[in-house]
C-alpha cells in the first residue's frame, strides 16, 4: 500500500509531467510546470482527505473507478480555466512598455516590470495548478488500484 509521500511525490511528478510536456517551448513554461506539480501534489491527497485512510477498507465513492471518471470529465472545464490564465498571462506579457508622448519612443515602465513579472507568473502558475490536478488525483487512484484490495467500481 502507497504511503502518503509516495502518492505525493507521484501526483507532483504526474502533474509537472502533464503540463511540461503541454507547455514546452511556450513562454511560462517553468512557473507552468511549477504549479502543475503543485496541483498535482495537492489533488494526490484528496481522495484520503474526502476519505481518512482508517484501514484498508477504506476506499469507497472517492477512491472508485467512478470518481476518477468524473475526475475526467471535469478536465475540460479546468483545461478552459487554465486557458483563461494563460491568456491573462499573455496580456501581462505584453504590457512590456509605455510610449513617451514627447519622443514618440518606447521604454520600460521600471515600477510596473517587477508587478508585471509577478502577475505573469502568478497567471502562469494557477495554469499549471489547474491543469496539473486531474494527473494528480489519478495518480492516487492508479497507485491504490495496484494494491491487493484495489480500487471499487463505484463504492464499497
């Protein structure tokens, strides 16, 4: 039976994996992948958090077949959320300099460089947690499934 640093550790690395491999190469990769495997870290605990691992006997709706297809089913509307922050994220990204009136050229706004760098790793970030929870939950269930009670099909 996994422990509660195995499921960790898989549910941050399945996360990371997830959104590495889906926002390689693209700006905001690394703070992405960051937060996936936040995401995943956080959501690979979940199903003992709904219900406590008291014994092995445990495992009932949220550890079910069944959870992790509704599981799967929310991900698209999680992948849309994570799309709004990317594009909150590109927006920032943008906003890079002001014209001068006068001179009719562009320079760094200095102030606004290190809030915009923030807020562009913020968005990149909450990318990544929102697409690295769905990994992270079937992580747990993965690894409980591979164990002598398994997982049940719909509760116990």
């Amino acid at each position: 039976m996994s422990d509660r640093k195995t499921h960790q550790w898989v549910g941050a690395v399945s996360g990371a994996a997830r959104i590495a491999h889906q926002s390689w190469g693209q700006p905001g990769c690394l703070m992405e992948t960051i937060g996936g495997g936040f995401g995943g870290y956080w959501t690979s605990m979940l199903p003992d958090a709904l219900e406590p691992a008291i014994s092995s006997w445990h495992r009932s709706i949220c550890h079910s077949l069944a959870a992790g297809g509704v599981v799967c089913s929310i991900d698209q509307l999680l992948s849309n959320w994570a799309r709004y922050c990317r594009e909150q994220a590109d927006k920032v990204r943008a906003i890079q300099a002001i014209q001068d009136p006068l001179t009719l050229e562009f320079r760094p706004v200095v102030p606004m460089n290190l809030f915009q760098l923030l807020a562009e790793w913020f968005w990149s970030f909450l990318a990544g947690v929102l697409g690295g929870m769905t990994p992270g939950y079937l992580s747990h269930l993965v690894l409980d499934a591979g164990t002598a009670r398994g997982i049940p099909f719909l509760g116990a």
